[in-house]
C-alpha cells in the first residue's frame, strides 16, 4: 500500500516518492490497525509500506505484487485528470474497508477497486454491500493479466471473473493493464463452454477514456457471427474424449432418440443467448436438452407451450442435467428461455400460434455430411 499514518497522525503517501533512505529512520502506522508498518525500498516494486512479518491487520489486504501497485497508481494519476478528487486507500471506519481509490464523479462517490489477485467470493460479497450500505457505488477493475484470450472474441472466465461480471449494472468486465497503459472493457457476454465465452470487446488507452464512458455508459453491442460459427466449427471438429457427466447424459439421450453423435448436434443447440449466462452448462447442453422436448412434442404435431418448455427447463436443472452459473429468479431463467424460443421463430424452426405457443415448421432434408451441418451452421448465424 501507497498510505500510513505518522506517529504524530499526519497522512502520508509514497505515491511517486523517491527511495529515500531517510523514510527508514521514520515510524509509520496503518491507518486501520494502528500496526507497525514497514517501508519497502526494492528496486522491483515502487516505494510502498508494508505490514511487518507475522503481524495481520482487521481489514483484508491482499500482498500487492509491482504490477498491482503501478496499476493503482495509474489508475490515480487517470482519476485526477479527470477531476473526480480521488484519495489514495482511504480508511471508511463505518466499516472497516480500506478501498484502493475513493473518487467523486458528479454525485457518485465511487470506491474503485484493482483487483489483480484471487479474491473469496465471501470477500467480494462482504466488501462490495460495505461499500453500497455507505452509499458508494463499487467499481472493481480486474488486472489484465488475470484475462485469457482463447479465440478472436472469446474469453476465459472462471467463477472469479464472474463475480465482478454479475456484480456490474451492464454486466460486463473492465480490465486495466498498467504495461499498455489501456482498459480492456468485456460486455455482451455470451457463454459457449462453461469457463469459455464470446464477448464484445473495447480497447481504450487510458490517456482517452472517461469516468462516464466507462463507468456511467452501457456499452453498445457489436456481436460478430463469424467468430460464433466459428467456435461451433471448432466444437464438430473436436475429439470429445473427455466431456463432464451432462454432457454425456446430453449424448447418449441424442444418439437415443435421434441416432445423433455429438459433433453433428444440430445447428438450433448453438444460439447465442445474452440471458443465457445464467446457465453454468455449455450452450449446448441446455439447449440440447430443450430441444429434444421442443421437437418431440413437434413431431407429433402437439402445440409446444412456452410454459411447459421452462417448466422442463427446471425439472432438468432438478435433475442436475442443467446447472446455473449463480442463483436466479423464475424471471431471469424465463427471459433466457423466451430468447432461445425467440430466435427459433425468428430463423422460422418454429412459429407463434398464439401468444407463447408454438407450432414446429416441417423439418429440413436431413444432413448427410458435416460439411452440410456447417454450411447450415453459416446460413443459420449470417450476419
């Protein structure tokens, strides 16, 4: 950390400071604890304090490695040229929470936080209603390091991104590298694999983003076709040598019913789902399991009602066939299925009868060759 306390109770910030022996012939305190601190001279990280050896501290401080130390600095530096009164590592007594940065935009006070080591979810939960119960509104930015591109436009999130994503007004991530100087801003998120998903992507060099553009503005979207068809591609051409336990359950009831291996799914299993992030399952799989139902009633020429198929949607997350990401509303879990049954009618696999209940068209020629599945695949996600 950049900030102690004197022994005469002055403040004091080594933000920018020199290496200056004299610091050592000083006494310095956290403003938390009270403890002792000592200060850190290193050549590899900027001048900073530390507490010392064995002693912990009443509020949760993270080691800060030399990246997340430039980083908040950065982050500081930025927060001043845009005149929103930032304070280095403020101490809020009320509860206990000692954020990187507490900084005022307009009305808002904000409390941002860098985040760049792993973080309980207990932790983030306790820290991020702190600042809310005093009325700040927590920005957390992820270190960029902690961000994994695996294809154009596709990203891996584990469970500790998509904390800060469910915690985001837009849910989206903002990711801050101190070493390009530029924020990374992931939004229109749309899971394929559980921890592998597409996303609309912002690179902003920090010498021209703004506090309302980045914190205040709902992204717009910009979805690409191309990188999604792309991934089901790479799906078909995959070895499923080694698939999670739904996955298989999903295979054997497709090669049951439909004679169908995996890697032929049919194109109508992949829809890109902005609600869909509520599901941990692949895309896949809790589409496969709903379409089976859908085209089951279809084949028999019985109308397929939106309320039956979200109740068949619960009682496959009862079954542990499906599971969710985090904990939902019968809202949230309606919305993701209306948009799936949504895009069906809008690609004219199904149509609207009345209002939420369907009729399914008359299937398409059957598909002899993977080679036609993709070219469905394209045909079915043009842009």
């Amino acid at each position: 950390m950049f900030s102690a306390v004197t022994e005469d109770g002055q403040m004091v910030h080594l933000l920018g400071a020199q290496r200056s022996q004299k610091l050592k012939q000083r006494r310095f305190f956290c403003p938390a604890c009270g403890g002792e601190l000592d200060v850190k001279l290193g050549l590899q990280k900027a001048p900073h304090f530390a507490h010392k050896q064995n002693k912990s501290c009443s509020i949760y401080i993270e080691p800060e490695s030399a990246y997340h130390l430039e980083g908040k600095r950065q982050l500081y530096v930025w927060l001043k040229t845009q005149q929103a009164s930032p304070l280095l590592e403020p101490y809020i007594k009320k509860i206990n929470q000692r954020p990187d940065i507490m900084a005022k935009f307009k009305r808002h006070m904000l409390a941002v936080e860098y985040q760049c080591a792993n973080l309980a979810p207990d932790v983030f939960q306790k820290r991020t209603e702190g600042f809310k119960q005093e009325g700040i509104i927590p920005q957390w930015i992820v270190g960029n390091s902690r961000l994994k591109r695996t294809a154009p436009s596709f990203y891996q999130l584990s469970a500790f991104h998509w904390q800060f994503i469910n915690a985001s007004p837009y849910r989206e991530l903002i990711c801050y590298c101190p070493e390009t100087r530029s924020f990374r801003r992931l939004s229109h998120i749309i899971p394929f694999y559980t921890n592998h998903s597409y996303s609309s992507v912002q690179t902003i060099p920090i010498h021209r983003a703004g506090v309302k553009d980045l914190f205040f503005t709902e992204p717009m979207p910009s979805f690409q076709y191309s990188g999604w068809t792309k991934a089901i591609h790479r799906f078909r051409h995959k070895p499923h040598r080694f698939i999670s336990k739904e996955t298989n359950r999903l295979r054997l009831l497709f090669y049951e019913k439909r004679q169908t291996p995996l890697s032929f799914l049919p194109t109508e299993v992949f829809v890109p789902v902005i609600k869909g992030a509520v599901f941990h399952s692949p895309v896949f799989v809790w589409q496969g399991f709903l379409y089976l139902f859908i085209t089951d009633l279809g084949y028999k020429g019985a109308p397929i009602r939106f309320s039956a198929v979200l109740q068949q949607c619960k009682l496959h997350i009862y079954k542990k066939n499906i599971s969710l990401r985090y904990e939902c509303s019968e809202d949230c879990l309606s919305e993701a299925v209306k948009q799936y049954i949504d895009f069906l009618c809008k690609k004219g696999f199904l149509r609207e009868t009345q209002k939420e209940i369907y009729m399914l068209n008359q299937p398409k020629e059957g598909i002899r060759s993977i080679q036609d599945l993709m070219e469905r695949d394209r045909s079915c996600f043009i842009e």
